[in-house]
C-alpha cells in the first residue's frame, strides 16, 4: 500500500513543481525522488517488524 500511495504523492507534487516553473528535470527529480523515500519505507518494513519484538516496551508496570 506505501507505493501506490507514494506514487500518487509523487505525481502531485511533481505536477505543482513543474507548474510553479521549475522545469521538466526538477519535476522529475521530485517525481523520482518522492518514489525513492517510497520504496525505501517499504523495503524496510519487514526488518522493523521482524526487530519490534526486541525493543523493550515503553510501558511501565
């Protein structure tokens, strides 16, 4: 569910920055970029799931 939704953000934001001027390559900078953090999270979603039950709780007792 992270990369669609990665890469709707990552169209919109694109899409402004390419409306307020900034040009094709910095739009798709943007677009890559957003795409980039996007895949990065979810990559890493299994290790901090598979770790989660080795940070010790919060909670005191």
């Amino acid at each position: 569910m992270v990369m669609p939704v990665a890469l709707f953000i990552a169209a919109a934001f694109a899409v402004f920055s390419w409306s307020q001027g900034q040009g094709g390559p910095v739009a798709g900078l943007v677009f890559f970029g957003i795409i980039a953090i996007g895949f990065t999270i979810n990559a890493l979603l299994p290790l901090v799931e598979k770790i989660k039950p080795h940070i010790p709780s919060r909670s005191r007792s």
